[in-house]
C-alpha cells in the first residue's frame, strides 16, 4: 500500500497533544506508554524484544522499514509493541536477508501504528514532559473522544507484565561445543541472543517460566542462575524477587540484566523508582567501575534501582553480602550494574541494566557473559 493511499490515522497523548499521519501496519485502535527508541538500526530485534510489551514505540531515526524483516533475527516468538511510530516507512524493502516488508508483520501480528508524523517533535516533548500514554487510530478522528481512552488505559506504573510474556513451557537452549556449565534462566521476557550467548560459552541454558519455584530451580543443581530482561514495573515482582533471594541464600552464583538488575536491587533490600523517559537505543555510555572502561551499550528500561544518593562511591552491607554500584550511566548517573561480594571480597553474584547480548547494538559488554562463566568457574 502506498503512503498516498494509507487512512488517516490519529495519535493523542495523555496530556492533549496531538500529531495525525497515516496508518502504517494494522488499522484499528491501540494504547500504550509512548516511549522512543534511539536505535538507527536494529528494528526487528525491537519489536521483538518482550521488553517492549504495552509500549507504543516512536524511532527516532527517520527512515525505518529498509531491510524488511527476516526469519533470523527476530528475538522472540512476536512483535510485542503495542504500537508504532515512525516518520518516513520504506516504500519498498532492499536486502538480500528480507523475506517480507515490515508493514506486512507489523499488520499480520495486529500491531496498529502511524506514519508521516514529526517523530523528532514528539521525542522532544517526550523528553521534557516524560513518558506517557498515549493511544493512536484509524477510526478515530476526534482527539478528545481519543483522549479519553488514553486516560482510561492502565499505567505502566504497577503493571506485572512477566507473566503474560514469559515461556508457557521450560526449554532446553544447549551448549555449543563441549558443556561446561548448567545455568537455569527465568524467563521474565528473555531475548533469543542471550541463552545463545551463554551456549556460545558451553552453557546449556535452561529457560524457565516466570512462575518457577525455588526449589524446581534447585532440583536442576545449576551452576549458576540467571534472570532475564522484561516489562512493566519490578515493584509488584514479589515471586521473582522471593526466588532470588532464596537462590542467594542457597549460594549460587548469579547474573542479571535489565528487568533482573531490579529484582536483583529489589532483593538485597532496595527501592526502584520510574525514570522520567527510560533509557531505550543501542548508543548509551555506561562506565564500568571496575575497570574504568566506557562502554556503548544497548538499553530498554523505564525503571531503575534506588541507590542511597550519600554511598554511589561506597558499599552497602546486605543480608547477603556487600553491594555495590558497579556500572553507572554517564548521561545521567543512573545505577547501571550491581555487585555482590563475600568477607573476602570475592563477587558471587552481580547485573547489569543494559543488554550485553547486542541484538541489536554494540558488542562492548559481552564480557558480561565470560565474567559469568568465570564466576560459576570460581565455584566449582
């Protein structure tokens, strides 16, 4: 369908302010919390990542949709986005890897979305107002009637969304090569890259439901634990962060990102909080404290761990251990990693905000996944 012959369509957010474009995927209505994404690249892999679940998406880089969409790079098993926005679709895909084009998915996985707009001024207001709801239609074309809608639609604050995104059923990534470590992996909306990064290791990653018991992850007698990326708030995760604490207790050596960074922070016994528009892209500067080595990184995250402001240069005594803050946001400070050491100072668990396995985005943090594997190593 050509951009001159696409419905109108409507975007409002939840403090009135409106942009109308064109539709781009699946016609019909949509609501969600309007965040962007700073990426030039890697649009499959975001759309895909679960992360993004009950999120509308606004991309920043102005032509999207040019290398269609393929049957390798997707990081999950659908399009999560509650919504789509960008400024000038591809007419037409150009690569050897496409299959389809991405207004083909975006329209087959129901995702409703919006084109022709001015995505740099809606990232703009984004920035200085913060993330928000918002709501886009092709059959709507009143903004108030729209608006309402928006204002009616649940928040991201409070919402326990991992259950809706994890795996129904456990599976098996195995290792590449010869095995040399077992990591049981809770699903909280895992990316495909990530238990292949560790089976680049010689890890067989068992991926486990969100649900799972302590003493199921127990049985498996892993070597290590791992907890994956995911949406909504960590605050009203109580299973997950009861299950780490456990597996803490129980000594295992751990390894978190993104969504398990919270419920890591959460477990050693601090707060999180919402950040005011979320740090999403693959072109965020993280320094990592131990080595004083900045790295680009690749984030999605709207929420962060609460750090007493009197001790980012210092540690903290837990239940478990002494924390500290081992990866920092140099944009804003945000805490970007946590570390976990014994009275000896040796580190047993530690994570991270950000996404080492780089589907999409820079590969300076695949350390992380070596730094793992020496970690379960050390406790053998």
């Amino acid at each position: 369908m050509s951009s001159g012959t696409r419905p109108a369509a409507l975007l409002v957010l939840e403090d009135g302010r409106v942009f109308r474009g064109q539709a781009y995927g699946a016609e019909g209505e949509t609501f969600g919390e309007a965040v962007f994404a700073t990426g030039m690249t890697g649009y499959q892999e975001t759309l895909t990542d679960p992360s993004y679940h009950r999120q509308v998406v606004i991309q920043t880089a102005p032509h999207i949709g040019n290398t269609g969409v393929n049957d390798e790079d997707p990081e999950s098993r659908r399009i999560w986005v509650a919504g789509y926005v960008v400024r000038d679709p591809a007419r037409r895909p150009s690569n050897w890897r496409a299959r389809r084009s991405l207004d083909d998915d975006l329209r087959a996985d129901g995702v409703v979305g919006i084109s022709g707009i001015d995505t740099r001024a809606l990232t703009r207001h984004l920035r200085e107002r913060g993330a928000m709801r918002v709501g886009i239609s092709t059959v709507e074309s009143d903004p108030d009637a729209l608006r309402e809608r928006v204002l009616a639609s649940p928040s991201m604050v409070g919402a326990a969304l991992v259950d809706e995104v994890t795996t129904p059923d456990a599976y098996v990534v195995p290792a590449l090569g010869e095995k040399r470590f077992t990591v049981a992996a809770i699903d909280l909306g895992i990316k495909a890259m990530t238990p292949h990064r560790m089976a680049e290791r010689g890890i067989e990653v068992h991926v486990l439901p969100s649900t799972t018991t302590l003493e199921e992850v127990l049985a498996l007698d892993p070597d290590g634990v791992f907890m994956s990326n995911g949406p909504g708030d960590p605050e009203p995760l109580r299973h997950a962060v009861g299950v780490l604490q456990g597996v803490l207790r129980a000594g295992k050596p751990f390894f978190g990102i993104c969504l398990g960074n919270q419920v890591f922070g959460r477990a050693l016994g601090f707060g999180t909080y919402k950040l005011p528009y979320g740090h999403r892209g693959i072109n965020q500067p993280v320094q990592d404290r131990l080595t004083g080595k900045v790295e680009v990184t690749a984030h999605n995250h709207g929420f962060a761990v609460q750090w007493p402001a009197d001790r980012l240069d210092g540690a903290v005594e837990t239940e478990f251990g002494r924390a500290e803050v081992s990866h920092v946001c140099l944009n804003d400070n945000v805490v970007e990693g946590l570390s976990l050491s014994d009275e000896s100072g040796t580190v047993k668990a530690f994570s991270v905000q950000y996404h080492p396995e780089a589907a999409a985005g820079p590969h300076d943090a695949s350390y992380l996944f070596d730094r793992f594997a020496d970690l379960m190593g050390g406790e053998r």
